[in-house]
C-alpha cells in the first residue's frame, strides 16, 4: 500500500519538514518499516533535526554544494547544480515504524530538501510487505 502526497516549495533551496504527513499516510498500528521517496530528480530526502537555525544551516550548505550556472546541462534547462545536489542528498529514506508512526530518534525529522524550487513536489511514502 503506497500513500503520496504533494509539496510546495516557494524557494530555489529550502528545506521542508515533512514528518507529520509521513506520518499520516502510515496505516493504523503498522509495526516495521517504510521507504519515504521523492520522485523527482532535483529534490532530496534525508532524515536530520529540524530546528530553524539548522534548517538555515542546511539550505546553505546545500546552496554550496555546486555552484549554479557553470555546468554543461545548464545550457538546456539552467538546474544542473539542482541535479547535482540532490544526486548528493538521495532521493529516499527508510524509517523504522511503531504502532503506525515514525520511530525516529528525539531530534530526527523526515525533510525534503528542495534544489531546484520554487515547484511542487511527489514524494511517495511505501510501507515494507510483511513476511511473516
């Protein structure tokens, strides 16, 4: 059973806590794991805190990460340094689930990091089958 469910993003990098509707889309008193995805090839996943002064701290290094408008790919669509960043991030996460929500650690969040913003993003959200 695979839940999805859209993004917007009002900046070319930004960063965005994602946890509650990870958590929304997991089925009641679901225990193991489950894949978040984004799908798309300019955006990322990854698991971190979500304080404000990080999150700054995060859409800044990742602004870093490759500088906009020196790569050859720019030439047909101007976001090479988008794709080169998220390819960086990854473009999933698996998270342990208790009892149908996240069993992340006290300071872990679910984020979805924007590279290529402002747009609105899938991101997809795949409980593991059970094999019992």
């Amino acid at each position: 059973m695979t839940a999805e469910f859209t993004v917007s993003t009002d900046r070319r990098v930004r960063v965005v806590d994602v946890t509650d509707r990870v958590a929304a889309t997991l089925p009641d008193g679901y225990d193991g794991l489950a894949t978040v995805f984004v799908r798309h090839t300019t955006a990322g996943i990854t698991l971190n805190e979500a304080e404000s002064r990080l999150v700054g701290d995060i859409e800044r290094f990742v602004s870093g990460l490759a500088p906009e408008g020196e790569w050859d790919h720019d030439e047909l669509d101007s976001n090479a340094d988008a794709h080169l960043r998220s390819m960086l991030l990854g473009r999933d996460v698996t998270v342990p689930v208790s009892d149908g929500r996240p069993d992340l650690g006290t300071w872990q969040s679910v984020l979805l990091v924007e590279c290529d913003g402002p747009r609105e993003r899938r991101v997809s959200v795949h409980p593991h089958a059970s094999r019992e």
